[in-house]
C-alpha cells in the first residue's frame, strides 16, 4: 500500500512540474569537455554540448572556457514543448564560476522538429549573498509567456527563488516561420 502511495504521489509532483512549463534536468543532453594544455598555468577548456545516445556525437553548441581558475560547474536543463510553432525543446546550459558570488553564463538553445538549432543571446547573472533577481528567457508556454514570443526578463524574488514578486521585461523576440525577430513590444511588466 505504501508502495502505491508513493507512485501516486511521485507521479503527481510529475504532472505538476511538466503543467507548471518549467527547465528541467534531463539526460538527454550532456558536455564533453576537451583540455587545451598550452604549458599554461590553468589551461582553457573547450566545452561540447552534445546528444546523449549519439555514436558520432552530434554537436548542438561548442565554446571554450578561459578562465579555469573560477570554472565550477555546468548544469543542463530543458523546457519540453515550449509553444513555439516549429520547436520541440529548448535546451539551457548554465556555465558556473565561483568567486565571491556566482557568476552564470546562460545559453539556451531552441531545437526545432527538424532537429536545427537556433541559438538565442547569452545572459548573465551574479548570484551575492542577497540577490533577489535574475535574468532570463520565458517562452509562450510558461507563466507570464506571451503567444509566438520569446520575453528576455528580469524577475525579481521575494525571499526565495520560487516566489516571484515582478517580472520586468528587458527584450522581446518574436518566433515567426522559424526565425527569431526583435519584437515592436516595449513594456511588459507582471506582478
């Protein structure tokens, strides 16, 4: 009985992470990480974001990493479904450096049905002891999405990073027959 339970619950808590439109972990993509020693002190490091599965390893994104010293990690998430007419998934791979804050390189990827991808800006944050906001994409399926646009926002948190207090637009793309444009919408602002 137990047993039962807990499947129903586990399941539950799936239903309301995949209603919820949210970047998820997945395994369905993954880094390979190349050294690139030049006798130097902390070497750079050329990062692949790849295909899990693939035998040839199919590249999505490639970038180098030139400061090593700070380098800490890298996290890869997707966003099934996002509602863009065309896309299928939207991959992010946040790129981790520690110093006195956490400074995090965001790229997101749009893979579309035909198996393209289209890359959108980086964006960057610093996470302090008291930071309250970060930047970010929010597509047309997710809270605050708007249809056929992909919104660059600034969103501000009360006390923790799952209780929003504002959403500030900061750029707006629009998805038409495939191709990112900048957006004619200027203010969005959600409380």
């Amino acid at each position: 009985m137990k047993n039962v339970a807990i499947i129903i619950i586990l399941f539950q808590s799936f239903q309301g992470i995949h209603a919820q439109k949210v970047f998820a972990d997945t395994q369905e993509f993954l880094v390979t990480t190349e050294i690139m020693d030049r006798g130097e002190k902390h070497p750079s490091y050329v990062i692949n974001l790849v295909r899990s599965g693939e035998e040839n390893l199919d590249k999505i994104s490639t970038l180098t990493i030139e400061d090593t010293e700070l380098f800490e990690d890298i996290f890869i998430t997707a966003l099934e479904n996002p509602g863009l007419e065309g896309v299928s998934k939207v991959i992010k791979m946040e790129v981790e450096y520690l110093a006195c804050c956490a400074h995090v390189e965001a790229y997101y990827y749009m893979l579309k049905e035909d198996n393209t991808i289209v890359a959108l800006p980086e964006l960057k944050n610093v996470y302090c002891e008291n930071s309250d906001s970060d930047f970010q994409y929010i597509f047309p399926n997710q809270e605050y999405g708007i249809k056929d646009n992909i919104l660059q926002t600034q969103t501000f948190y009360q006390t923790t990073t799952t209780n929003t207090k504002y959403v500030n637009l900061k750029r707006s793309f629009t998805w038409k027959d495939g191709i990112v444009e900048d957006s004619k919408t200027t203010a969005i602002t959600g409380y």
